[in-house]
C-alpha cells in the first residue's frame, strides 16, 4: 500500500521512473563512496543507490516511513536508517574524513533553505550534493549580478559552495503533483580560509540589510552599519543597488565592518 503524502512534511514522492534514472546518473554513485540521502520517502531512489555504493545512510523525519523503509526495499544489508530531523542532524559524523560525505535528496520544499544553510555548517566534511528542490529557489541559487533572481540567498550561497543547475522537472514527476516546477542542482563546498570563514557574521548582517531594501542605494542600504568613507575604500560610489554587486565586493565590504569588531 502506497504511503499517504502529509502535507505537514512537505511530501511530494518522485514517482517518474526517467526522472529518477536521471538524477541517479548526474549523482554518479561509486562503490565505496559515502552518501547520505535526505528524505528518502518511499526510497525509490535509494534502491538505485544503494546497489552502486554498498551502503547508504538515509535521514528520515517521517517515522512510519523510515520504519517500513527497509522492508519495503528488501531489506538490503548496506542500508542505515537515522530517523530524525535533517534541520538537526550531524552530517560530519557521517564522514570518515574531510571532504568525503556526499548529500543527496528530494527535499521538502518548507525547509529547503534552513536545511541548506545547516549543511553549510557542515562544508569542511563534504564533497559535494546534488537536490531536487523547488526551480524558483534553484533560480535564486545559482543567480548571477544583476540578475531579477539575485538576492541575499545567491551572495550566501555562494559563498559556501559552486552552484550548477543540472535540469527541470515537470510537477507530474510527482506524487501528488507540486504547484510549482522543480529542478535538480549540485553544489559543490568551496574551501575557504580560517580568515574568510571569520568574516560570514559580518557578511550575512550587511547581505541582509541590503537586500530587505534593495529598492535603496547601497549608502542608504548599509545606513548605521558602514560609513561613505568605508564604502568608497571598498571602491564603490554608494550609488550602487545592492544586486549589482558580486561576491568579491560584499566580501571587501566585509572586511571593513569586521575590522570595527562586527
């Protein structure tokens, strides 16, 4: 009997048997390789998986799921389930050594940005991730300067990791078919010095105040949190939108806020 999709997870099972060969091929599971999906819901792409690696670990909120998961996929030996909250798991445990935990996962579309930002916490255990998520948000992901889509969450992101959007998929890809269009991205963790990684406070609190009003110069925007005279040592003139500047520049600018002890 098929599960019920509960609308208070966020479920939208990946039922088209193209899509999931698909994604299983961008992912390119190797034997051996460490992986952890999130969200495996009714496993249809663990299966797959776990016959390339040997073994898989799967997170999975749902407990009716993750109890019948094992049975329903013909209890294979190599399969490891973790029944719990993916906002609050330690993926770095997963991993045997820096850079070899790979992430993968249809994931629900109500968390999908926390759930992000708590695996960037995790960068320095990973080695790449590759997600189904809502197209609107992957748009936003991979935008570049100056794009309509570009915004506190692209400068972010980007910080963390290189972004590529690999392909669409249609809402009746889907059990029961989303409202929205979805796609499938990869990132991969950029390796950042103990001195960049010391200025994020600085540059999530001047994203972040741009952005919420990004209809404003960046002098007005940065108003209280930099000076005219900090924002021209950056190179800029404070006429700029905050969406026409790219990650190097909020970086530049970060330097200068931190440097006041932000």
């Amino acid at each position: 009997m098929a599960h019920r999709p509960r609308k208070r997870f966020g479920q939208h099972f990946l039922v088209d048997p193209g899509i999931i060969r698909r994604l299983v091929s961008v992912i390119d599971p190797r034997p051996g390789q460490e992986m952890v999906e999130i969200g495996p819901g009714e496993g249809v792409m663990t299966l797959p998986l776990i016959e390339a690696l040997g073994r898989l670990d799967v997170v999975e909120l749902d407990r009716d799921l993750a109890a019948g998961l094992a049975e329903k996929l013909g209890n294979p030996a190599g399969l490891v389930i973790h029944s719990a909250d993916a906002l609050e798991y330690d993926y770095a445990a997963l991993a045997s050594q820096p850079g070899s935990l790979r992430v993968v996962g249809n994931l629900p579309y109500n968390i999908s940005t926390p759930l992000l930002f708590h695996l960037f916490e995790h960068n320095q255990a990973i080695r790449d991730m590759h997600f189904m998520l809502q197209k609107e948000v992957v748009d936003r992901l991979v935008a570049g300067p100056g794009s309509r889509t570009y915004g506190r969450l692209s400068v972010m992101a980007g910080f963390h990791c290189r972004m590529e959007m690999l392909f669409e998929v249609p809402p009746g890809a889907f059990r029961p078919p989303p409202k929205v269009d979805s796609a499938v991205i990869r990132l991969v963790p950029l390796e950042r010095t103990a001195e960049e990684r010391a200025l994020l406070p600085a540059l999530g609190s001047l994203v972040g105040a741009a952005f919420s009003k990004r209809r404003k110069t960046l002098r007005n925007g940065l108003s209280g949190l930099l000076g005219p005279a900090e924002i021209t040592l950056a190179g800029l003139e404070g006429t700029e939108r905050p969406e026409t500047l790219g990650l190097d520049t909020w970086l530049r600018l970060a330097r200068l806020y931190h440097a006041r002890g932000n």
